[in-house]
C-alpha cells in the first residue's frame, strides 16, 4: 500500500512537473489558400472614409502593396526598413471640384509625412514607402500640393499598413498580468 | 529517395556517437549573458537583449533534444589553432586534398571548439577557370557523419553531396572524391550537406571563385576582396549547444549574437583613396539575412549567385539571405575609416514595435594617397551586360506562360509546449520582421525539429516535402510558382535553393522582374508569390530545399528528377 501511494504521488508529481504540449497545429494537408500571381491580399490596405466631405461619404478603397522593384527581391532601404510601393485606388468619391486628392504616407507617430502623389482621374497613384509601420491617408487639397511637407486639407480616406495591427502583448493573452503602465502604454 | 532519407536519418541517430548529457534547469537564466560557471553542454536558454517578462509556463522549460557541442568533454588545447582563409590556385586537372576537422578558434577573447576544413576559417578558397575540372579527394575528421555540398556548381549529379541521395555520408575516417566542374562564372560556395545546424555553424564553409576567361567580363578594379559573412550563437560559458538528435531553433532558425566576417570579429581593410573593391559577398549564416551597409562609400550591384546581371544597378545596401551570393563593386572616395555594416529593422515581439538595430561587420580604412589608376570612369558607368542579355533570349518566351507547378510554403507544429502555441495563436506580428533575434528567444529556441514541420506542398497533387518527386528532361525549361503563405502558423522568409540547375526570378506578385540574373538561392518574402524559370540542362537527382538550416531539417526539401530525353511532367 505504501509503495502504491508512493507511486501514485510521484506520478501525480512528475505530470504536474510536465510541460504541457499541443496537438498538431497549423496548416492541414490540402488547404492551401488561393495562390495568385498579383499583389498578395494580405498586406492590401483597406482605406476607408472619414465621412467628412461632401461627394466622400460612400467612398472606399485600397492600397496594394508590393515591395519595391529590387535586384534582392526582398527591397530594404539603408536603415532596414521595408521599402514597398503602393498602388491606390478609390472608388465612390466624387470629382474634387476645388483642388485635388493627394495621397500621402505618415509615420503611426505622425511625425514624418511624405507626398506618394495626387490622383488622377481615375482616382489612382503609386509611390513608395520606405517604414515598416504607417499610414496611407488621402486629403483635399487646394492643388496638387508638389514639394509639399504635409497636407494642410481635410482627410478623405485613411488606412493603416498591415503592421500597424501589431501591438503590445501586455495586459492580455499570456501576459494578462503584466501591467501595461510598465511598458509605457 | 525518401524511404532512403528516413532510413538514413534513423540510423545517423543511432550512429551519433554523442551522448546528451544531463540538463541543468538552474543553469537558465533570463539575464543570459549572466550565467555562472558549469558544464557547458548543460542546456540554458540563449543571451539575447530581454526587455520583456518571461513567457509564463517557460520558466523551467528546456528544448525535448539533448544537448551536442563539438569536442565536448575534450581539453581545447589538444586542438590545432584554426588559421586564416588561403587561397589555392587550381588549374583544370589538379587536386586538393580536403580534411574536415575539430580546430580551437579563438573569437574575440574566448576559445572554442569548432570545425574547419584543412583547419581553416573559412575554409580553402578555390580559385579555378571557368571550364576547368578538379578533382577534390576529402577525409571525414569530425565527430559527425558528413558530406560536402558544392553550393551552384552546375557539376556532375554525383558530386552534389547529399547523403541518401547522391552519396551515402562520409563516416568519421572515411573518404569521398568529389569531381568539380565550373561551368559558370562567379562566387560559389561549399558546405556539409548533413546537419548544416551544427557543421557549418560551426566552421565548415568555403568558396569557390570561378574566374571568366575573358579579361572584359567584369569591368576593372583596384582589388578583390572575398567576404564571408556568418554569426554564431554564445554566451559567457561558450556556444550555445546544438540539438543533438534534432535541432533546436526550428522556428526561426539559429540567429547568432557574435558576427563573423571571414570568420573574425575584427575585419579589417585598408585602401587607398579612389580605390574600386569588388566584393565577393556570401552569407553562410543558419538563418540571418544580412543587410550589408558600406558606408562612406558608393556600391554597384554586378552579379549574383551564377552570372552577372542584366544591368548593372547602384544600390544603397546588399540584402543577402542565406546562401545568396552578391557581386558587388564599392567605391571609396573619401580619406577616412568607414564602417562596414549589418543594418536592420529589429522586433520586439511583445511591445509590437520595429526597431533599428546594427551590426559592426568590419573595418575600411581608406588612406589620404590618391590610388596610382583610378577605375572611378568604369565605375560611375553602369555597365548594359549584353552576354547575360544574349544567353537569356531562348528563354524569354517562356516568362509570360502557365506555371508548370506550383508550390506553397507553410509549417505544422506538434507538440509544443502550449504557452508558445497560444501566444503564437495570438501573435500580432502581422508583417515579418527580417531579424527575429528578439525579445522572445525561448519560444525559437524550445523549438525543435521533431516538433516542428516546414513544408513544400505540390498546390495541384497536395504532396508534401519528399513525397513530392518532379521528374524533368534535360533541356527543359520548367516554370515553378512558389507561394509564401503569409497565414502559415509562423510565416517566414524562404530561400529557396535550387540544386545542379540555374533559375531565373522572372516575377513576383505580378510584376515582372526588369533585370534578370540566374540564381540558385532566392529568397522569397512572407505573401509573396514568386515565380521561377528553372533551365533543367544538368541530369541527375537533385534537391530543392529552404537554406534556413534549421527549416531544412524540418523537412523542407523536395527532390527531383532530371533524365535524358524525357519530356517534364
């Protein structure tokens, strides 16, 4: 009896000292999603109306995302950064009677903004981005805004890069109890 | 083939002769570099830069594999001092005898156990025409079965050095003759084909540099320079062990903290002001994808893994991933010391932010002397090569055609200890980083290959890895889509190489590519769908297979087949 309870404690022991592991996880035989050979959807940048002008509340759109031309294939600027190029397209969004749509990249700090370029009749531009995180919005602006810092007109659509999803895992998840004020959020 | 492979993987396991010793969980440390003093093989969770909690549930947790250091238990003295690189000149009929071998290496102020061929780090550079054949007669003196693998050479498929394939491995003591062939210009590079994770982590690497046989091929320089560019994982107590049965790291790969350019810590070079330098550039590290920088200079890109480009392009940094080789000529204009550099973009997994992170890879000092000839009139020309450009016409017509096969890229994992599944299940890291060496190196380093599968899936027949078996003619030319699945449970950057043929990237996501150069490494981006024209002019039973050496041995390969008057299918 005592080696059975000997044995029954030093097995309860030894599971409670055991990693507990998955099942398999992860992609099952033959489900493999739609391969294309245009710009992959994943990184596609919903761009979405603020509803604040007129002509502009229906509209919508997206930004593909592709890295930029390369001889490496994977295009990295000097300071590692991701370097993409962007193709945007709005549909529903009236004429600009008065200036134009200029397209623009923005740190999620806002503290850098570059000009990708006005649209075009079709309400279309490509430009480059060279940040791993940012956002695309489109303005209103009294013209064509060339060498422009920033904008200085009304948002009309805005969107956020696939990175921009990505945030502190503090507070919830697996580290539910690690206070996020720690980490500066 | 794969019945052969599972075989012989089974009996390497039972042929190993290192016994994992035992595991020290006091020996983990979450600080990593503040170890104490122990046993070395002793498993303890890799040093690296912790900003952030540890991963609940992990505390204690060691990788399921045993330990495995080189030479364990031996007095490194007993080991000869590895030497610097030399260069051996082979003229079409020679042999090199090559020794594969345990070396003490001193790095930076430690010593360690590790291998080199004929004692060297990196090993012999071979030096041959292109044209010419060489015999290389090579003697197994490590620890480990092993082969060597002549990485690009379009050479005879019995040469190719994979193990089950080719060859049967080269046992402690025994021999193999390998048979060279350089058909084509460039930088190539050789490595064990049979435990990459360890062997060539360890030392077991060199090039190869086929020279044209025409002077114009590449336009003129003041000097050339080889550089081999690697990283290796230690702590205080020494190199991190490997997994013994099976790697760790099987996640992301082995990201080293010490950076090795030629094998040192400390390279150094020193030019005079004007001086055109073309670099030889190949990354040998497991799984790090370099971002080279030279700063205070101006560089152009001029070829890469087996020719030249179509055009020659200035680039403003050299992305390199595992196994690529780039050809790059630098100008350096200003009197000064510059750095060479390793700049990324690093992650922070839990804080969910990018950041910028360098690495210093070497020195060039450049001296106030004007160079006596100045080649800076055929370096601001940025050559138009109509060779490359000639040799690509038959193949043109085949850019804008159906894929004749499509692959996807994707893992499974089993097994894992759960905290790692659930915080992957809820991962925010939505765009890959390039550098993974981050705040969350338990979670790769638990991972081991009999936890985790990389897998090649056939899109049309749903094979997977080994199982997939393409059977070619010689001649033909063999559209390949490649698909990275960027919602796999771990997405990553691939590089995909190719064995005994030659590739063309003709696109990627739609795109055409507007300056072709043949390859056999490409490494294909999380999302991307890259699509490759393979010229099959080599018969034979090759591989393809991810170079992430630790992706490799979690069954990321495929074979296939190249005959004599068939046709593909």
């Amino acid at each position: 009896m005592k080696r059975l309870l000997f044995l029954a404690a030093f097995l309860l022991t030894a599971g409670a000292l055991t990693l507990p592991v998955s099942p398999s996880v992860g992609s099952p035989a033959g489900s493999t999603c739609a391969v294309g050979d245009g710009p992959p959807r994943y990184y596609a940048i919903d761009l979405v109306t603020t509803r604040r002008l007129p002509g502009a509340r229906m509209a919508r759109g997206k930004a593909d995302v592709v890295f930029a031309r390369s001889p490496f294939g994977l295009a990295l600027s000097a300071d590692g950064s991701y370097v993409y190029e962007l193709l945007i397209s709005i549909d529903n969004l009236a004429p600009a009677r008065n200036g134009a749509y200029v397209a623009w990249v923005t740190t999620p700090q806002l503290d850098q903004r570059v000009r990708l370029g006005a649209l075009d009749a079709d309400h279309k531009v490509s430009g480059s981005v060279g940040w791993n995180k940012f956002l695309v919005v489109v303005t209103l602006e009294d013209d064509e805004a060339e060498g422009a810092q920033s904008w200085t007109g009304p948002v009309v659509v805005r969107g956020m890069s696939r990175s921009g999803l990505m945030h502190t895992q503090a507070g919830h998840g697996p580290f539910e109890a690690e206070p996020c004020a720690v980490y500066g959020y | 083939m794969k019945y052969l492979m599972r075989h012989l993987t089974v009996a390497l396991v039972i042929l190993s002769p290192i016994v994992a010793m035992g595991q020290d969980h006091n020996m983990m440390n979450h600080a990593g570099m503040e170890m104490g003093a122990g046993d070395s093989l002793a498993w303890r969770m890799p040093p690296m830069n912790m900003s952030m909690p540890m991963l609940p549930g992990l505390e204690n947790a060691v990788p399921v594999v045993g330990p495995f250091l080189a030479g364990q238990g031996m007095n490194p003295m007993i080991f000869p001092e590895g030497e610097p690189r030399r260069v051996v000149e082979m003229a079409d009929g020679d042999t090199l005898h090559l020794e594969a071998s345990l070396i003490r290496r001193t790095i930076g102020e430690k010593v360690f156990v590790m291998y080199g061929y004929n004692r060297q780090y990196p090993g012999p550079l071979i030096r041959a025409e292109r044209g010419s054949e060489v015999t290389v007669h090579f003697t197994n003196n490590i620890e480990l079965p092993t082969t060597v693998h002549w990485h690009g050479l379009r050479l005879d498929n019995a040469s190719d050095g994979v193990p089950g394939v080719t060859q049967p491995p080269v046992l402690r003591g025994e021999s193999f003759t390998y048979q060279l062939k350089f058909p084509d210009t460039g930088i190539y590079w050789y490595h064990p084909h049979m435990r990459e994770d360890i062997q060539q982590d360890l030392g077991l690497y060199g090039n190869m540099l086929v020279d044209p046989e025409n002077e114009g091929y590449y336009s003129p320089v003041n000097r050339e320079e080889v550089l081999v560019l690697d990283d290796l994982l230690v702590d205080a107590t020494g190199i991190i062990p490997y997994g013994d049965e099976a790697p760790t790291h099987a996640l992301m790969g082995r990201f080293g903290n010490v950076m090795l350019t030629n094998g040192m810590t400390d390279y150094g070079l020193s030019v005079q002001r004007g001086e055109v330098v073309r670099f030889y550039i190949t990354n040998v590290a497991n799984s790090r994808t370099f971002n080279l920088v030279f700063e205070g200079a101006r560089a152009k890109i001029v070829a890469s893994d087996v020719s030249k480009y179509e055009r020659e392009d200035y680039v403003s940094s050299v992305v390199i991933a595992p196994a690529e080789r780039y050809v790059v000529e630098v100008l350096f204009d200003e009197p000064g010391t510059f750095s060479i550099k390793n700049k990324v973009q690093a992650i922070n997994h839990f804080r969910g932010v990018f950041y910028p992170e360098e690495h210093l890879l070497g020195t060039v000092e450049v001296g106030e002397d004007a160079v006596s000839v100045s080649h800076r009139e055929e370096f601001e020309m940025a050559r138009v090569n109509l060779d490359v450009a000639e040799d690509l016409l038959r193949y043109r017509s085949e850019f804008d055609r159906t894929p004749d096969h499509t692959l996807e890229l994707t893992l499974r994992v089993k097994g894992l200890p759960l905290p790692i599944v659930r915080s992957m299940e809820i991962d925010t890291l939505y765009v890959p980083p390039v550098e993974w060496n981050d705040a969350m190196p338990m979670m790769n380093w638990l991972s081991s290959a009999e936890q985790v599968d990389w897998v090649i899936r056939d899109v049309d027949t749903g094979r997977e890895n080994m199982d997939i078996d393409w059977s070619f003619g010689v001649g033909d030319v063999v559209k390949i889509r490649v698909f990275n699945n960027p919602k796999s449970f771990h997405p990553m950057h691939h590089p995909f190489h190719i064995h005994g043929q030659r590739f063309l990237v003709v696109s990627m996501d739609g795109v055409k590519n507007p300056n072709l150069v043949w390859k056999d490494t490409a490494i294909v981006p999380v999302g991307s769908t890259m699509d490759f024209l393979v010229d099959m002019s080599n018969p034979g039973d090759w591989m393809a297979h991810c170079h992430i050496a630790e992706h490799l041995h979690s069954g990321m390969m495929l074979g296939f087949s190249v005959t004599e008057g068939d046709r593909s299918q």
